[in-house]
C-alpha cells in the first residue's frame, strides 16, 4: 500500500489557527473551570503543529508529551479530551484501562485500542472523501433514477424516425424537471439490491486482534445476493446515492490516509488508569501488573499491525486519567510514569461551578430540558434562584455521599422535573417557571434524608 504523506490540508489548516488561547476559550465554552488541564491539552495540541514545521530529522526526534489528569469522576476530564479531538477533527476513542484485566490475567489485547483508532480515522477519511464526491454521485444517481422511471428503448427500428430519439430526450428532459421537483416522490420503482450474505461471526478471547483479516476474507468467499425490491422514488434515490458514493471512492488511498491521520493526530484517552495499580490484596496483583506492561510498548512507541496496515505509535497522544482515591500516580511503573511528563490535576467541583455548569455551556442541562419540552409546546423557564437551589442540593448531596462531580445535576434534575416530564403531554401549552421554591417542594425529602440520597439522588 502506498503511504501518503502529509495530512489532509484542512486538518493542516485547522491546526495551524488553534493557538493555546483559542484552544482554551473553545473548551470554556463547554467545560467550566479546570484551567490547568485545558492550558496543558491546549499546548499539547499546538506542539503537534510545531512539530510538524520542523525539518524532517528533527521532527522524527520530537515525541509527544503525553498527560496524566487526576481529578475525581465528573470534574471534566473525558469531556477535555473528547471536545479536544471534535475542534482538532482528530482520531479519538475513550478506553477504560480496567476492561484489559476483565478475563482471567488477561482481557483485551491492549493493541487494540490502536485498532480503534483506526476504525475512528477510516469513519473521518471516508467521510471526508465522501463529501467531495457527492455531487458526482447525485449526478449519476440523477441519471441511474431516469434509466429506471423511463428506460432507455434498447434498440431502434431500422425504419425508426429521427424524431423518436428526439421524442424520448424530451420526456427524458420533463421527468427530470419532475424529479428535481420532487414530484415522483412517491412513485414506486422496481430494482434489483445486492445484499451481502451474513458471514460467521467470531467472537471471545483473542479474536479481535488476530493477524489475518478474517472477517474480511469471509466477506469476499460469501455469495452475494441479489434481491428485487420494490421501494418509493425517494427510498431508491437513497439508495443509489449510497451506492454512488461507494463507487467514487477509493479504499486504498482511504486507507493510507487515515493511518497517516491516527499516526499523527491521533488521541487515546485511557481512563481509569488508577484501577490497574497493584493493591495490598494479592487476586488481581497479576492481571494488573500485566496491564501496565502491555501498556508500556503501546505509549513509548511500537508498531501495531491492523486489516488496513501497521500503525507506529510514536506520535500519537496518550491521555491518562484516573481518580487515584487510594494510591498515587508514583504507585505506577517508573517506566510508565515516565511516559506521562506532563501532570495536572482537577479540583472538585464547588457550588459556584454548579451554577456556571447550569448556566454557561452553550449545551448546558437546563437549555437541554428547555428544548426537549418546547416540542410539545411548554416554554420552561429556570429562575437564578432555582439554579442556586440546584447548585446547592447537588453539592450537598455530593459532599454527604458519593461525591460524582457534575454527574450528579443528571439525577438532580430528572427527579425534579419528572412530574412535569410525565404530565406535559397532557396539559395545555405555556410558561413554567422553575423557581427555588419548586426546587426545594421537590428535592428538601431526598437531600435531607442521607439515606435516602444514596438510592435516588
């Protein structure tokens, strides 16, 4: 396979206008607080456009400094990471470090979180690439969609007239007004599908990561079925633009693509990266361990073979995070401390930040219920001393049980409303004002009884 060099130029260019400032105030719209973690990715992400400026011995020197975020659960820390790689248009998946001590010493092949990001690139590639072909593929749908509402006579008579052809470029030339008009919408066509036939499917213990592409040979061995179907003007057109697209594509240079894509861009947010830390107890010591060694080759660099071709890891950004409740970032591997220079630790979330997390975030919780019962007519309205209320029964509930940071305004808020929730579709459109009376009406019983918050709030 032949390797493009380079990325993509409007990842080139995205790249090379997101200063560490621009960066941090983006992530400020989403995320409040936690300053240190944002400047920290910020610089991360400018450096991979750094180094990128160098020449080219220098830059094959230049390794990524990955980070170590240690906060408690819903302070911000996989949210940091996954709007990071949305404003980059990086490669980016979330994987918990606990899922590869699950079975046995051993779960998942720790590679294959480098075959995910593959998968993520391929999906972005292709989706890009996709994007410039569309309007070829509507021209060929367009003319594919004619052939089947008025095909094409197949031979003319030796006596046929010029004026035939003329006749049929004519009707040609209306059906198409028609169908840009969308008038034969609703018009049923037959055509005939190609339709895959189920291959086996493997699954357990090591098949994920097997060197053969098996999947895919199975793909290519199995018979393809042809079916006649019968669908509205508007389903086929669907379903040729699909088939369009597919065709203009072209899997080999996708493919090349989006491994340059992982290789330099990519990001890898390992959570829970306290949980494979040796505890006193000796069960799972082994399994833990292991984790940790698998690990190590992964983050300081390898070469990982996947079905489109091998992938280094060189350059691509880990991001660890963990709560480390019970042991520190210095209980882990030297080897892999080593590897996370770079350090930063989130603070639990105030009252204040539960205000701001109500009423900044352009997506906030409150907007979100605003929106959803709009659809059925009720303007619902959150006076500030509601979201004060809520700000504070949500850190009081966490301060008094488990504290689980921003998550907790989830369950706030739904057992708040879930009256009006249950009740919307059967009362009249208006205004419902949220105040702090209603807050407290519907929340005083479950934040006061401790025991009570454990199981509901």
């Amino acid at each position: 396979m032949q390797r493009v060099t380079g990325t993509a130029p409007d990842v080139e260019n995205r790249l090379s206008q997101l200063t560490p400032r621009s960066i941090v105030a983006e992530l400020d719209r989403h995320i409040v607080g936690q300053q240190d973690a944002k400047r920290a990715v910020a610089i991360a992400v400018r450096n991979r456009w750094r180094r990128r400026q160098l020449a080219d011995d220098m830059r094959a020197e230049v390794s990524p400094k990955n980070i170590l975020m240690i906060g408690p659960t819903g302070v911000g820390k996989t949210e940091i990471a996954r709007r990071l790689a949305k404003l980059t248009g990086a490669p980016f998946i979330k994987v918990e470090a606990t899922k590869y001590t699950e079975v046995g010493y051993y779960g998942r092949d720790v590679e294959s979180m480098v075959r995910e990001l593959v998968e993520n690139a391929i999906g972005l590639v292709r989706q890009r690439e996709r994007d410039k072909v569309q309007q070829e593929a509507r021209r060929r749908t367009e003319e594919r969609m004619l052939d089947l509402l008025l095909p094409r006579p197949v031979r003319y008579a030796e006596d046929a007239q010029p004026t035939d052809q003329e006749r049929y470029e004519r009707n040609r030339e209306k059906m198409r007004a028609m169908l840009a008009a969308g008038e034969l919408d609703e018009r049923s066509v037959e055509m005939t599908v190609e339709q895959k036939a189920t291959p086996v499917v493997f699954s357990g213990l090591g098949m994920e990561h097997m060197d053969m592409d098996l999947q895919g040979m199975l793909e290519k061995i199995m018979p393809r079925q042809s079916v006649t179907r019968h669908l509205s003007v508007a389903q086929a057109r669907n379903v040729i633009f699909d088939q369009e697209c597919e065709a203009l594509l072209e899997p080999d240079k996708i493919n090349a693509e989006a491994i340059e894509l992982a290789e330099c861009l990519g990001i890898i947010f390992v959570d829970e990266i306290d949980k494979v830390i040796a505890s006193e107890s000796r069960g799972a010591d082994v399994s833990r361990q292991g984790v940790q060694r698998d690990l190590l080759p992964i983050v300081e660099g390898t070469t990982v073979q996947t079905r489109y071709g091998h992938v280094s890891t060189d350059h691509i950004l880990f991001i660890a995070a963990g709560a480390f409740h019970r042991n520190r970032p210095s209980d882990l591997m030297p080897e892999l401390q080593g590897r996370f220079p770079i350090r930063v630790e989130l603070q639990d979330l105030t009252k204040d930040d539960f205000v701001r997390i109500l009423k900044e975030p352009k997506s906030s919780l409150t907007r979100q219920y605003q929106a959803l019962l709009a659809t059925e007519g009720i303007d619902l309205v959150f006076a500030d001393d509601a979201i004060e209320a809520l700000a504070s029964h949500a850190h009081k509930v966490n301060q008094s049980t488990q504290n689980i940071g921003a998550r907790r305004l989830y369950t706030i808020l739904e057992r708040m409303l879930e009256d009006l929730s249950f009740d919307v579709p059967d009362r009249q459109a208006g205004r419902v004002v949220i105040d702090a009376a209603y807050v407290h009406q519907r929340l005083q019983r479950f934040s006061d009884d401790e025991d009570l918050s454990k199981y509901i709030l």
